[in-house]
C-alpha cells in the first residue's frame, strides 16, 4: 500500500447536481424572472407530476416532511387521548407530528429482515382509541403495506404513509404513498427526490382529504382572511418547485444507479466472504416490494458496530448510523415511560445498523474501498483477538 487511500464521502451532493447545472440555472432564471416566488406555476406543475408518478389524483406541496406528516395528522382531527400506532425505529418526525397534536404514539416493533413495522405488532397494538398508523417506508423500502391497510380497514383506522425516504418504492407495483389516506414525502437534500433546501408534498388518493390538507397548510384561510379551521403556514417555495421539477426527470434513472450500487456492494462483500451471521448482515429485499434504496443498511452484529465505524471513519470511509436511539429512549420521550422490553428488534437494529455511502454518483472504485476497508478491519480484529 502506498499513500493514504483517497475519501469515500457518504454522500456527495456536488456531484450528484453537477450534470443537471445548466437545466437548474434555466429554471431557477426562469423563476426570478416571474417574480412569483410563492404559488408559481412551477408549484402548480410539480404538484401534478407528484400526484401522476405516485398514481394518486391529488398532491398538495408543503413546506417539508414533517409538516407533510403534522397536515395530514391535523386533517384527521387527531385530539389528545387519542392513539397512533408507529415505529420506534425511525426519524423523530414520524413521532414529534403525533406528540406535536397531545396523542399518543404507540410504538411497534420492526421486522428484523427488513427494519420495516411489523404488521403483527400494529394488530397487536390496536385499542378503541386508536385513530392512525403511520407505517414509515425505511430506507426506500415499502412496509408491508397491503397487510397493514388491511388491518387498518377492518377496524376503520387511517393509515398515513411516511414515505419520506420512499419516492418511486412500489409494493405489489402501486406506488409508496398512494395506499393509505395520505402519503408523506420529504424533499430534504439527502433524500431520493432532494431539493436545495427544505420541501415537502402529500398525496392523496381521496379529493376531500387533500383539499382539507390544502386548507390547514393554508392558515385554515378560505377565502382570503375568512379562516374556518386553525392551520399553519406550510408552503413549498417556487425555487425549490422549479429544482425538483428537474430532478423529478431524472429521478427513475438516479433510482437505476441506486440500485445497481447497492447490488454491488452485496456482491462486492459476498465475494469477499464478509457475509455471515457473525459478520455482516445484508439488507433483505422484500419480493414484493421496489426498493429504491435510499439507504444501504447493514447489520454488524456481536458488538462491532461502533468499532468498525470509527476504523473506516479513520480511513476516510463515511458511514452513517440511522438510527442510533429509537423514539422510545429519547430524553423528551421520557414521559411515555416506554421500558422498550417490547421492543427487541428496533434496540437490536439501533445497536446493529450501519449505512454505507449510497448514492447515485458514487463510483465502483469507491465501493471497493468501502468493502476492502470493512475487510481489513476484520482482518485487524482478527489479529487483535490471536
Ligand atoms: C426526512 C424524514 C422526515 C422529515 O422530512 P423533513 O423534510 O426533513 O422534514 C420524516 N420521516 C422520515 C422517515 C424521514 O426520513
């Protein structure tokens, strides 16, 4: 060896947006010149290409994520007492939209194969004052959502999709967020779909769910300065509309260059015999679903996890742990007094989980620095332990 080895970024942003410069440059021009910064045809026309690529019929733009999964929570009518099932292994937002409102979340625990909720721990879970589940599509993987949407149906629950991670996942080839009674998508830079700045976008399937959407991300105003309900301020910003109607074009060939990465890295560590229960545990792709690989999630078991990150940390390989503490151990969830002995498989993950670079520019060289620096560190400990 010669030299240090060169930085594998966990992300590069850069060089993601650098082939569609000239097309940003165009629309964003385009934008200063209308002078409409909110509300322009921009917003309007993403609005329509969200809702015609997720299937559904209505799609409201908001001003992130999380206030995705606050509306459509606000638009249930969601009071304190009330009961949301969800995740414990997931971002905050899928939480804070539930607590934000005075109800209480209920978590479930995962599936161990695909970090996915679990169908038979939200069956478990449901009690008269339960009023939603929000199954959270991790890592660009649908949840088994035709099961859970079942479940929902038979005891007149609603099902809001986190779908945030999920732009373009399918199960059974319908698309994330065209399930439940509204889908939650985030344009935060580092997701599939990501703007330059913060975004957001509900869909919705039901004309009456999306418009009441609409009238609580609009201060509850209709018309102007006649306000029927008490909404918030939740819009999407022209710039951003403009970006993402750019990249939306290029989303399915970005969703391409995702996959082929991440079905080379399981090659890559397969060929180099890393894989194996006390090793390395691939993730594992539903057969039902389109995974459309946000995140690539490995399992490091046996204790190893933390150690190996800071090795490859040392070496110039990014990696990233989503995620480390699960809801229920967070300091301002203390008040649920969660014990968490319900919950093995999200503490397993949260202790297990490592996610490697993944993203669509990212090189075959790059990869095989990942996969030879996780090498090496096994073969280090293995000296260690001699
Ligand atoms: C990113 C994310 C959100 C929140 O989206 P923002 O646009 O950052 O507010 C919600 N849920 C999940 C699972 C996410 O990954």
């Amino acid at each position: 060896m010669s030299g240090p080895a060169p930085r594998v970024p966990l992300l590069d942003v850069n060089r993601d947006n650098q082939p569609l410069r000239d097309e940003f440059v165009e629309a964003l021009t385009a934008v200063v010149d209308s002078g409409r910064f909110l509300f322009g045809p921009d917003v309007t026309e993403l609005e329509n290409e969200i809702a015609s690529y997720c299937q559904v019929e209505n799609a409201v733009g908001c001003a992130s994520g999380s206030d995705a999964l606050l509306l459509a929570l606000m638009a249930l009518d969601l009071q304190p007492g009330d009961e949301v099932i969800v995740p414990s292994f997931t971002f905050f937002a899928s939480v804070s939209c539930i607590t934000r409102l005075g109800a209480t979340p209920i978590f479930a625990d995962i599936c161990p194969d695909t970090f996915n909720i679990d169908p038979e721990c939200i069956a478990a879970a449901i009690t008269p004052n339960t009023k939603a589940i929000i199954p959270v599509h991790l890592f660009g993987q649908c949840a088994q959502i035709d099961r859970i949407c079942q479940i929902a149906n038979q005891h007149d629950i609603a099902v809001i999709e986190d779908a945030a991670q999920a732009i373009g996942a399918a199960y059974h080839s319908r698309p994330a967020g065209s399930w439940g009674a509204a889908g939650c998508f985030s344009f935060y830079p580092t997701k599939n779909l990501g703007a330059m700045g913060d975004a957001g976008m509900l869909t919705s399937r039901d004309a009456a769910m999306a418009d009441r959407m609409r009238l609580i991300a609009g201060h509850g105003m209709r018309p102007r300065y006649y306000h029927q309900v008490v909404g918030i301020n939740s819009r999407i910003d022209t710039f951003q509309a403009a970006v993402l109607r750019v990249k939306l074009r290029h989303l399915d060939d970005a969703i391409t260059a995702r996959t082929t990465i991440a079905n080379r890295y399981m090659n890559l560590l397969e060929e180099a015999g890393l894989v194996g229960p006390d090793q390395i545990v691939l993730p594992t792709q539903d057969p039902n679903a389109f995974h459309v690989w946000n995140q690539f999630g490995i399992r490091i078991g046996e204790g190893r996890r933390d150690a190996m990150r800071e090795f490859m940390g040392e070496r110039g390989v990014g990696s990233e742990i989503y995620y480390p503490v699960p809801m229920h151990k967070q300091q301002c969830y203390e008040y649920l007094k969660i014990d968490g002995s319900t919950l093995p498989e999200t503490e397993r993950a949260s202790q297990e989980i490592l996610n490697l670079p993944i993203f669509p520019t990212l090189t075959e060289t790059e990869q095989r620095q990942v996969v030879d620096t996780i090498s090496s560190y096994y073969q280090s400990g293995a000296r260690v332990a001699a």
